[in-house]
C-alpha cells in the first residue's frame, strides 16, 4: 500500500470530499473495483463478500459419514460347497423349519425408492417433450428454408426474364434517335 495513497484518502475522509470519492472510486457488482491514482494511472483491487460467503461450501470434507452394513449372511450354497467350516448348533438347523417359520435365507422383497423412480420418469418424460418440441421446430424451418429456396429461384426466374426484356427493348431502340422514341 502506498503511504501516500493511506494519507491522500484519509485526508479526503476527514475534509467529507465525497465528490472526489466518487470521482476517484469506482465498484462492479462483483466486488471488484477501480481507483484513480492519478489523471493517468488507474489501479485495480477486489473485495468480494460473496467469495468469502462461499467459502465453506467449496471447501471439501474428508470423509463421508455412512453407517456400517450388517455384515453378509453365509449363504447355504458357501456352506454346502465347502466354502469354510462354521459351529452349527442343532435348533439353528432344525429347530425353526420344525416348527414351520420361514428359514433365515429367504430371499425378501425390498422397496425400492419410488420417489426417485417417480421424479427420474418426470425427467424423462421432460426430455421426451423436449425432443419432440425441437423436433417439431426443426421440422417447421426445413419447411419455412423450402419455401424461401423456392421463393428465391422464382425472383431469379423473374430476374432473368427483366433482363432479357430490358435487353431485347434496348436491342430494339439501339439504332433509333431520341426523337425517333
């Protein structure tokens, strides 16, 4: 920082010169700003709250916090084909399938999240308009080109068809004086 500039401005604070404040200062919307040193010289500087709002947000975190899975069930296919030896007790073999509950393996319906289901459909049924929509409009200026292309080559025709006219009355009225006309 100049020492000279610090004394300047406190000088012009003190003595309420807003007008050559003004005259001298100058913001963006974005926080950044120009100053005047002198008639020929302009400096540029920064000052930006909305970075500094938004600084926790792009800073990063380390770590996720989830919680820990249920460890897997040792399916009976592993057991069965030598996939380790285990302690079995009797009434965890036998003892639920006796008394006529559903063994621990079943497999189970788990719902789905029908929340994302539903809003991923709105999405594509969005896109679809969408598509369809640009479509349409890419349809309808092939169609408004094909009319000027046509439109085009008519005002050629007609062009060429003048000329040939402007050519022939010329042709015609080369050899005749302007009182003769």
């Amino acid at each position: 920082v100049d020492p000279m500039l610090s004394i300047w401005g406190q000088q012009m604070f003190v003595n309420e010169d807003t007008d050559q404040i003004a005259k001298t200062f100058c913001f963006s919307n974005r926080g950044h700003g120009l100053f005047l040193n002198t008639p020929s010289e302009v400096q540029r500087f920064s000052v930006s709250t909305e970075f500094c709002q938004s600084l926790p947000e792009m800073m990063g975190e380390l770590f996720q916090p989830h919680e820990m899975p249920e460890p897997p069930k040792q399916s009976f296919f592993i057991g069965l084909f030598g996939g380790g030896s285990r302690s079995l007790d009797r009434e965890e073999l036998f003892g639920e399938s006796a008394s006529g509950k559903a063994p621990k393996l079943v497999a189970k319906l788990v719902p789905g999240p029908s929340a994302q289901l539903d809003a991923l459909g709105n999405r594509a049924s969005t896109a679809a308009s969408e598509i369809s929509r640009a479509h349409l409009l890419a349809v309808e200026r092939g169609e408004k080109l094909s009319n000027l292309e046509d439109r085009t080559a008519r005002m050629m025709n007609e062009a060429e068809q003048f000329s040939s006219n402007a050519r022939e009355l010329m042709m015609k009225n080369k050899d005749k004086r302007w009182y003769q006309l």
